[in-house]
C-alpha cells in the first residue's frame, strides 16, 4: 500500500444538526438519554470528495464539559476557519492546527474524523489501514444501562448473551452496585463482566468497593471523580480487580500519568474524548509499548461514529472487547448502508475506502434540524 502526501485542500464543511431518537432509554450513573443530537460533519475536497466525522458530545454536559452547542461554536468559530486556511497533507496536522485551541476535544475529533475518511478515500484504502490496523474482524461487548429492576437486568443479560456478545459491562452507581452484580454472576457464572460507575464513588466508597473483588470482573470503569488520577492509584493500590480509566484520560499524556501513578491497569479510548484518531493511535501505541491492554469506548454514536470506532479497534492493542455494539441496538434506522451488524459477537471491518459504510442520505435528511455550510474564502 502507498500512501501519497499530496496535499488535501478543504474548500467546504457542512454541518449536519441531527437527531435521533434511541429505540430505548439508556440510563446511567449521571442521567437518562431518550434521544441524541449531533453533528455529523461533511467535509469536501477540492475534488469533489467526502468524509465524514460525528461529534459525540450530549446535549448536557454530564460526561463532560462539551455539549453538542459548545461543539458548535468552537468548530463554527475556530475550527473550521483553521482547517479551511491552509491544505494539509496528512490528517495527522489536524491536531498541529488545533494545537492552539484549549481541549475541546469532541469537536476537534469530529472535524480531524471527516479528513481522516477524506484521506484514506483519496488513497483508496479502508480506514483502518491508513490507520495501520491489520485486523479483519473485531470483537465487541455491550454496555447496559441501570434497569428499573434486577429482574429486567438479568432478562437484558441474557439477551445480549444469546446474541454472543463477548463482554456485558453493567453501568453501576450507588444503591445499584455489588448486590445487583452478585445477581448477575450468579446467573451467568462465566461470563466476561465487568462495571463502569461514570464517576458515581469517592473514596469513602472504599470498604464498599472491595466487595467488587469477589465477582471476578474484568475490570472496573472510571469509580471515581471524573478529574481524578490520585484517588484512582490508592484505590487500584487497595483492589484486585484492574480499573479502567474513560472520563480521566484525555490525551497521551494523561495515559502517561496514569500509567505512572498506578491509577489504572487498562484504558479505555474514546476517539471524541482524545480529541481524535490521531492521539487515539499514540495513545494506543504508548500502551502497548507499557503491555497495558485497550478498549475502544462508546459514546452512543449513530452510523459515522460507530464506523470510526471500528477502524480504530483494528488496531493490534485493542485485545479487550469495545462497546462498539450493532446499530440495531440503538436505532431503528442508522444513517449509514449497510447498518453496522453483529454475528456471535464480531463485527467485520469493512474493505473499502474511507470508513467503509455510505451516508444514508434519506435517513440523514430525515433526521436534520438544521444544516450550516463554511466555504473556503475564494481569495486562498
Ligand atoms: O461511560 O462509557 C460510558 C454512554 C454514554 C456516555 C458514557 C458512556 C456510555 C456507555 C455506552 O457506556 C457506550 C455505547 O454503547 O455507545
Ligand atoms: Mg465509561
């Protein structure tokens, strides 16, 4: 495979305001999300091509401080105007031109996706291989949101598990934690399982927590505070069971310091929260070199989204399933053809150029609010 590094000039992003209702509630430590909007962002080259990113943010700053309006803003305000000032001739400049602008990750990662797909079509290979991952196919867990009983828990479990999903992650907080668990290892005695809090602990949870040891889980993600890598150390220090850091780690050098501090024994990547594909991959990168296993994160993304996710799980490292689930388990119609499928837990990476799925422009028309165009000034 030849890569060029002809240059890619940008002369056009489209903004595509979309909402999408999810075929069922999803609830976790910090909320319940019914429905989702986002931005698909198009962007076009001089020759007519398209790629495509998805900005993850929600609507509330619950996971993080970027909402799908702070999206909007930055990439309308800063963004765009730096990816349209000058061509570049390999997406990982995207994140050199962004440097100067302060985090705002979600809506970097979104628009450095849409020249990621731009790049790997002008070179007619898949995403993943301009990605440099090798793998042909993926294995993928489900993550399952807080139920209104045990009794509906163990049914969705047992759900997934007939499906062949390969891991259930069960989101936990307060109230709904290791009796709940305790259930669900009971009924399915070896399965992978593992918790992810979002947060939902602090410290004084300590005592509590040590109780996870007993359920012989994969891991345990991100208990406590969102900004925190100290507390995360004393407690991997007083637990058995590995934590998996997701809120904490927003680039490599975050990853560095965990790893470091003994916060974590495994990092979950999420392509939005990085700020893009381009420190995804360092951050993988770093951690095989350190033997710490990765997994790709999940963010609730439509079609675009989950498409990114999957070229970026073909790398090597990403040795743990991800919550890259099939869109059928979220949408009655994504906007990608074909739709993302699962068959005994696997997804299969797809072999043609970019990131491998076609907008599905009806669906994507469909679910637009609102739709905004940025031009390349004609004097550049
Ligand atoms: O913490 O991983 C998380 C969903 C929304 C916000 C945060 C998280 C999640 C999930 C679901 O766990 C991931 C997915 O199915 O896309
Ligand atoms: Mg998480």
């Amino acid at each position: 495979m030849t890569i060029t590094r002809e240059p890619i000039t940008i002369d056009k992003v489209i903004l595509h305001k979309v909402r999408m209702k999810l075929k069922e509630p999803f609830s976790t430590s910090f909320g319940t999300f019914q429905e989702k909007d986002f931005f698909v962002v198009e962007a076009r080259d001089q020759e007519g091509r398209e790629g495509f990113g998805e900005s993850v943010a929600f609507s509330s700053p619950w996971y993080s401080e970027e909402t799908v309006q702070t999206n909007e803003h930055m990439m309308r305000d800063f963004l765009i105007p730096l990816l349209l000032e000058k061509p570049i001739t390999h997406p990982d400049e995207v994140s050199e031109h962004f440097a100067a602008i302060r985090r705002n990750n979600m809506a970097k990662a979104a628009l450095e996706g849409a020249v990621w797909d731009l790049y790997a079509k002008k070179n007619q290979v898949p995403l993943a291989t301009a990605l440099g991952g090798d793998k042909k196919e993926i294995d993928v867990g489900i993550s399952i949101g807080i139920q209104p009983s045990v009794e509906e828990l163990l049914s969705t479990v047992g759900r997934f598990v007939d499906e062949g999903y390969k891991r259930m992650k069960i989101k936990i907080k307060p109230g709904w934690d290791v009796e709940v668990l305790k259930e669900v290892r009971k009924a399915f005695p070896d399965i992978a399982l593992m918790a992810d809090a979002n947060s939902a602990y602090t410290l004084s949870d300590l005592d509590h927590l040590k109780k996870l040891d007993e359920l012989n889980l994969t891991m345990i993600e991100q208990p406590l505070a969102h900004d925190d890598i100290v507390d995360h150390a004393t407690l991997q220090k007083a637990v058995t069971t590995p934590i998996c850091l997701d809120e904490s780690i927003h680039s490599l050098d975050d990853t560095r310091r965990a790893l470091e501090l003994g916060s974590c024994k495994i990092i979950n990547i999420k392509i939005g929260r990085v700020g893009g594909l381009t420190e995804s991959k360092k951050i993988h990168d770093y951690c095989a070199k350190n033997n710490v296993p990765v997994w790709c994160g999940g963010m609730l993304e439509a079609g675009v989204g989950r498409a990114h996710n999957i070229a970026l799980t073909s790398l090597g490292n990403f040795t743990l399933p991800g919550d890259t689930a099939a869109s059928s388990r979220y949408w009655e119609n994504d906007i990608i053809d074909p739709e993302v499928v699962v068959s005994n837990g696997v997804i299969q990476i797809p072999e043609v150029p970019g990131i491998g799925y076609h907008i599905n422009r009806q669906v994507l028309e469909e679910s637009t609010l609102e739709k905004q165009e940025f031009h390349k000034e004609a004097s550049q």
